[in-house]
C-alpha cells in the first residue's frame, strides 16, 4: 500500500499567511537538469530535487484568528513542519531530505512557533506500467485521463484503447524500493507520497494536518 500525503486544515477552515520576508516566487532548484519526466523548473518546492534557499522565507505571518495552534503539517506558504513531524521523518530517511528553519509569528507579530519548510528530496518513477487502469504517458511526460487526452491531444490516444474504464493509478514496490517519501516525476500536482511505514508511523503518532489516502501498489 502507497499513501498520498493529503494536507488537509485541522478545523475546516484555511488559514491565510503572509511570508515577511523571501520571495516564494523565485525560490529556484539547486538542479534545475531536465530528465525522462516533468520539467523540475517552475515546481521548485514539489519536484523532489532541492532548493536554493536564497528567497525562502524565514518568518512567516500565520493568521489565524481563532488562536489554534499551527499543525504539524501545513501548506502556508508550501510544505511545512513542526519539529515532531520532522523528526518522525528523520527517523525513516536521516539525511535525505531538505529542511529549512522559519518561525511562525502569530496575528499579532508574537513568535508563535520554530518550524520547518520540507522539500522532499527522493524524485522517482513509481507508477506500474502494467496494472495502471484508464490513464497513458503523455509525450512520455505525464500520467493523464484518457478522457482528458481524447479533449485535448486525441493523437495520443492508442488504437483500441479502452475509454470506459475509470482511472487509477497503481504504484509499483520494486520502484520505490526503499524510498518512504517522494515525489513521482511523471505526476503534476498531486502533492507527495508516503510508504505504508511511514503513513502509518504518522496516524499512530496522530500528527495533525495530514489525512493519508491509500493507492494501490503492486
């Protein structure tokens, strides 16, 4: 079993935020070299390769005006943590990962809380190509909807290529391998993915923030 990592808001509601210093806008790769799936540059934060932390913020405005307490995982202004989600990550890949300090300030200004910015730093190919169901490669780069390439790039679609069967994704262990956080190189805008080891390790440890979605993996 794969694991999306779903950040979700703790109280139904999403908090706004205001970096106070940095530029998010042009937080740039320290490896910006394109390889066999998405071009990494324009999704510096999310792409599974580090940053340069130039423009990152290191203080950040978090605005909540019921008063609660940030949760360990949140997405103001991208993927960030407190220092126990950052250790439970540790825990299951010391050293891979990128993790970068700012402090929270609260409504009023006040120092809130010492955070980490999380730039996971595994970019893989995990998707199997045998068992995925109603999706194709697009020009090689990205996973989509059949339905959507018959809209937008029908050419693409093979001759007798089932339309009616629903997409799914379907993970492959032997990609993987013994990755526990990562980001898929051939997915665009689905946030990263967790092992079952770490999933689980986070809802027993009932980190706040994050609802884990199950994927199938084969």
């Amino acid at each position: 079993m794969v694991y999306g990592l779903n950040v979700k808001p703790e109280h139904g509601y999403y908090v706004d935020f205001d970096p106070l210093d940095g530029d998010v806008r042009n937080i740039k790769l320290l490896d910006e070299t394109p390889d066999e799936g998405l071009n990494p540059r324009g999704r510096a934060v999310a792409c599974g390769r580090a940053v340069d932390p130039t423009n990152v913020p290191t203080k950040v405005q978090w605005k909540d005006q019921h008063g609660h307490p940030v949760p360990d995982f949140d997405n103001g202004p991208f993927l960030n943590l407190s220092a126990r989600a950052k250790a439970l990550i540790e825990q299951f890949e010391p050293g891979l990962h990128q993790f970068l300090p700012v402090e929270f300030m609260d409504i009023k200004g006040a120092h809130l809380e010492n955070r980490w910015f999380f730039v996971v730093c595994n970019r893989l190919d995990t998707i199997d190509r045998d068992h995925v169901q109603g999706m194709l490669l697009s020009g090689g780069k990205m996973w989509r909807p059949a339905s959507e390439l018959l809209r937008r790039y029908p050419e693409e679609i093979p001759e007798g290529f089932d339309l009616s069967v629903v997409p799914k994704l379907v993970f492959s262990r032997k990609k993987i391998g013994n990755a526990h956080v990562w980001q898929d190189k051939h997915l665009s805008g689905v946030g990263a993915f967790l092992s079952e080891e770490l999933a689980e390790a986070l809802i027993a440890a009932r980190v706040t923030g994050i609802k884990p979605s199950k994927a199938q993996a084969v």
